[in-house]
C-alpha cells in the first residue's frame, strides 16, 4: 500500500496531460491545487478510510475554505475602518 504522499504525486504526474492542456495562469492556479494538497499529507496519512484522492480533494478545499475565511475577516476589517472614518476619510465619532 503507497503512503499518501506516493499517491499524491502518482496523481499527480497522471495529470500531468490535463495541466500541460491548460494556459499559462490556469497551469499556474493548478499547481498551486496540488501544492495544497500536499500541505495536509500528515492529515490525510490519518484519514485511512478516505482514498488520496478524496484526501486531496479535501485538502484543497480546506485550504480554499482558510482562504476565504481570512478574505471575510479583512473584508469586514475595511468595513469597519470606512464606518468609522466615513465615505469622505475623516472621523465622525
């Protein structure tokens, strides 16, 4: 049985056709798909019941989902700092 990190990268030479199909910033965005993946193989290792595929899956979406959470809090952040200021910058306490 390969470890999950040997299945990682056996999936991903095997799509490794489909990444040379897309444009440049697409194949760009792809491998950062990977790489997010291969940030929670620890993770994944654990989760024997999941196939690598579907632990690497997650993985990315985990990371996309940490992503729009910090996305969402500074967001809100900017909100805050206009309210505060007002629309013209200065401070209507």
């Amino acid at each position: 049985m390969p470890t999950y990190r040997l299945a990682l990268e056996r999936m991903a030479q095997q799509w490794n056709d489909f990444k040379r199909a897309l444009r440049k910033d697409d194949r760009e965005a792809f491998e950062s798909l990977i790489n997010r993946a291969r940030m929670h193989a620890s993770a994944a290792t654990y989760a024997i019941s999941l196939g690598p595929t579907e632990s690497a899956f997650l993985s990315m979406l985990l990371e996309h989902e940490k992503e729009l959470i910090q996305l969402k809090k500074e967001r809100t952040a900017q909100e805050r700092r206009l309210e505060e200021t007002g629309e013209d910058g200065e401070q209507t306490v």
